[in-house]
C-alpha cells in the first residue's frame, strides 16, 4: 500500500468513526484519557514506593473517567459501554467511601500510610 493510499483510508476512516457525531467524539476521547490518567498515576506511585500501590487518586480517576464513559455510552446510546460502566463506577465509590471511613477511624492522618496512597505532585 503506498502511502497516499493509506493516508485516504486514515482520513476515510476518520470521518466516518465521526460522522453524525462531532462533540460526542472528543468527549469520548477525553473521558479514555482521563481513564487511562488513572494508570499513569497508579504507575508513578509504585515506581516511587519501589512496590505496588494504589494511590487514592487512581479511585478518582477511575470514577471521573467511568463516569465519563458511562456519560458517552448514555449520549451515543452504546448499552454495552454502559453496562460494562455501571458495576465499575459502584466499585470505585465503594473504595473511595471504604478509604474516607478508615481516616475517620484513624481519627488523624497518618503520613506514612497517606504517602503511599497519593503521588505528590511537585
């Protein structure tokens, strides 16, 4: 395949993905890339622990990006993208609420356990 060929097939494929969809697209494509923030986030974490961790922040991301994508599946009227949403998004509120009930119970914030769930940012 030449190059031309392939750069009118891109362009073809392109505007038929979003054909009949126009903002309804770059949403879906920033609801994925914040979803796929939570990896990012996740990754760097573990890399500074020196060992897996799951910063509170991953269950932030992966609500916002869920919801977004639930959001999208609504809009484009998609049921599997929505069903494959919907259990996600109740585990994520799930361990954020399981999260926020452990530092109540702490009754402070302990730094060391603190550090390991979250990325500072500087």
């Amino acid at each position: 395949m030449h190059w031309l060929e392939i750069q009118h097939w891109l362009i073809s494929w392109w505007q038929d993905a979003t054909a009949h969809k126009g903002w309804l697209v770059l949403f879906g494509l920033v609801a994925q890339a914040m979803f796929m923030g939570r990896f990012v986030v996740q990754w760097l974490a573990s890399e500074r622990a020196k060992r897996s961790v799951v910063p509170v922040a991953f269950w932030y991301f992966s609500l916002g990006g869920g919801l977004m994508i639930f959001t999208y599946g609504v809009l484009d009227r998609d049921l599997v993208v929505m069903a494959g949403q919907m259990p996600a998004i109740l585990i994520y509120l799930r361990n954020l609420h399981l999260i926020r009930q452990e530092k109540q119970r702490l009754g402070r914030i302990d730094i060391r356990a603190e550090a390991e769930r979250e990325i500072v940012t500087e």
